[in-house]
C-alpha cells in the first residue's frame, strides 16, 4: 500500500446548537449538499489531498448524509475513511488524525466541515507553506478594533489591531508533531478550540497564511441563509435569475379513501381520489416549482395514463421534481401554499406538513415553508365537503456554480 503524502481531516462533530436544526449542523444541507460533502468536495477538487478521514458526530457513521459525502469523495478517486468524533473538538480531531494513513512526518490538514466555501488556492497555499515550516495555518487580520474585556463586559484594553489575527482552517501540522501535541494537552484536561493552538502549547513555530478569499464559518441559521445566497447570485444569470412558480390543484374526495395531505394522512371518512394518492398540496407545489423553472407539469411527467405509477406517493413526485429543478440549475427560496378544505380541521397538521415538506426540499430551515388553510364556506364543492383544493407559489433561484447544478440522488435524503 502506498502511504498517503497529505492526508486530510474534516472535522465534522459538532452538535450545531446554535444554527438551530435538530441535526448535526454539519449534516445540515447548503443548497441541496451538506456542509460535510461540500467541504470534503472542495478539499479533494484541489487535487493536493491523498487521503480523506471524515471525523462525524457519535453514533452517525451510518447515517445516509455520511454515507453521501464518502460517496462523492471516493467518486473523485480519494480514498475516503469515516470515524466517529468524541466529546470535544481536540478529541475528535486526534481520532481522525490517529486513523490516517500519513507517515509522521508527513502532514496533516484539519478542515472544518462547516467552512465549505474556502478557497482551492488558499487550501494548497496553506499546504505549501506548512511543507516550508511544518506548522501552518489560514487566517484573516482583524478589521474591527479589538477589545479585551472582563467577565462583566468591562473593558480592560483596546489591543493593537495589527497584532490581532483570526484563525480559520484549513490548518497544516506534521502528523507526528500533532498527535504529541493534541495527547500533551488532553493530558492536562486543556480544552482548545483549535488545533493550532496545542501546537503552540507544544512549542512549535507555527505560520499564518493570508486568506485571499472569503471562507465564512456556518455556524447560525442566518450564515447558512446568507452562503446560500451566496451560491444563488443575480449578478450571473441577469436579472431572470430570481424566478417564481405557481401551481393550484383540486381533487375530489371520496368516502372510504386514505387522506394524505402535505404529505401527512388525515383522520377522515373521506379521501381523495388520483392517479397517484391525490396529495392535492404537493401536487400543487410540484407545478409551481416546475413552472418556476420553466420545465412543465406534473400531469407531463407523470401522466395518468402511466399505470406503472398508479397510486404512486405524492411525496415521491415531488422529490422526483425537485430533482429536475436542481438539474436545471436552481435553488429553492421559499415556498407559500394554501389549502382549502371544509373538513377536518388541520390545526397542529399545517405544521406537521409544513415540516415535512421543508424536509422533503432539503430547505435548511421550515421557515422556509408556509402552510396555510381556508375553509369554503359552505359555498362551493370544497364548501360542502366533496373536494380538496390548493394553491401554492415559489421561488427558485439560478445557481451561479455549475458544479452545484450537476444534482445527484445523493444529494435527496
Ligand atoms: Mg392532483
């Protein structure tokens, strides 16, 4: 077997408290790729790694996001290992440096999974210089004046701001050198909030890279909103980039029949009657994102006279649907829908639709979905409780990277 020059550690453990989502925030996805593929699918574009460990959260290796990521990687030719991370970052950082493959004194890269954007020329600046000086980091100088305060929020100096840089990753060790220093300040009960830094502890030189581009850390719901804008710019595809979609459905209901809504069975004596389950929300979702991008209906793509989908999942079409829009090259904004039903009463259901749709788009958050309902007053079909209605509109916007348009099964959870 031949031994790895550079092996690469994305660190990935983190628990994501405070980007607000019930998953590991690097499991989270960024315009339809998680954090962890999009990180680990940059470093590998750089052709300068020749070994991956993805170090993810405890009890995750299994998980199909995981599994995603180590796909794509071994996709590019990398070999690609997974190790579960510990209870802190420096722990999980030793993991995944201890199973590399790299001989001791060839070097080691530290990523963190939730800097996906960072440049493929400052990953192999960074490289290059650590094979200078063995110890070697990317950074950013401060911009703002820096103070130093105490517990209370007193401030006790005003540091001088050229001397203040902040530490990003990649950052670049000998293998050896970093599992010595990382052991040393586990042994002391140190806990370090980066790898550099035990480094430092240890006694060895350690060098800054200039970052030359932006490599913003996700760490809040509203870092994620903003690199997702950031993928989706009007600047490339001219003001067309923005688009919308509208998409209406009516399905009659029938005694007897399963109801599913948004997705979700309602407790009824009635259902709808379809070619598929008659999912009137989704139905209607899925035109308005396929008008959005320009590409048809849902009666085009799956045609009632197709028996091969009769009673097909209405949650199955729209993930088929949402697969074409990412092909063609688009990312969702929001989606706002409503439904007018006479009965049953959905209360706590619009959320549980709501949720299950934001899901199903691979939204980052539900608030990017908004389920609302109207009764029909007793006035019309939906009035007397013979039909199911709904009104949906979106936005998509154009991606910018090509390589964010070419959409996998793997990117649909
Ligand atoms: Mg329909």
């Amino acid at each position: 077997m031949t031994v790895p020059a550079v092996s690469a550690v994305i660190v990935a453990a983190g628990r994501g408290i405070r980007l607000g989502s019930d998953r590991p925030k690097a499991l989270v996805p960024l315009a339809g790729r998680s954090l962890l593929q999009r990180s680990a699918e940059r470093l590998c574009s750089t052709n300068a790694i020749d070994e991956l460990v993805l170090v993810v959260p405890p009890g995750h290796a299994d998980d199909p996001t995981v599994l995603a990521a180590m796909d794509a990687v071994i996709a590019t030719g990398t070999p690609c290992l997974v190790v579960e991370g510990g209870a802190e970052r420096q722990e999980s950082v030793l993991r995944g440096v201890t199973r590399s493959q790299a001989g001791d004194h060839r070097l080691v890269m530290i990523h963190d999974a939730a800097r996906p954007m960072v440049s493929r020329e400052d990953v192999k600046r960074t490289l290059d210089r650590a094979a200078e000086t063995g110890a070697a980091l990317l950074a950013h100088p401060a911009t703002d004046t820096v103070k130093q305060v105490s517990d209370d929020l007193r401030v006790e100096r005003t540091l001088n701001r050229r001397d203040v840089w902040l530490a990003q990753t990649p950052q670049v060790f000998r293998r050896r050198q970093l599992i010595e220093a990382l052991e040393a300040a586990a042994s002391c009960g140190i806990t370090l909030t980066d790898s550099a830094s035990a480094l430092e502890r240890h006694g060895v030189a350690v060098t800054l890279v200039e970052a030359s581009a932006p490599n913003p850390k996700i760490t809040t719901a509203w870092d994620l909103e903003r690199a997702e804008a950031g993928l989706a710019s009007n600047s490339h595809n001219g003001p067309m980039a923005m688009r919308m979609g509208l998409g209406s459905d009516l399905h009659r209901l029938e005694p007897g029949r399963p109801f599913v809504l948004g997705g979700i069975t309602l407790d009824h004596h009635a259902g709808p009657v379809g070619h598929s389950d008659g999912d009137a929300l989704l139905h209607a979702i899925a035109d308005a994102l396929l008008g959005a991008a320009g590409i048809g209906d849902i009666g085009e793509l799956f045609p009632d006279t197709d028996a091969s989908i009769a009673g097909i999942s209405s949650s199955e079409i729209l993930r088929q649907v949402l697969r074409q829009v990412r092909s063609a090259g688009f990312v969702i904004g929001n989606v706002d829908a409503t439904i007018n039903l006479q009965q049953p009463r959905l209360g706590n259901k619009k959320i549980e639709m709501r949720d299950h749709i934001a899901n199903l788009l691979g939204l980052p958050t539900p608030s990017r979905v908004c389920i609302k309902a109207k009764t029909g007053e007793g006035v019309d079909a939906i009035g007397r409780g013979e039909a199911v209605g709904a009104q949906a509109i979106v936005s998509l916007a154009a991606l910018t990277d090509r390589r964010d348009v070419s959409a996998t099964e793997d990117d649909l959870r």
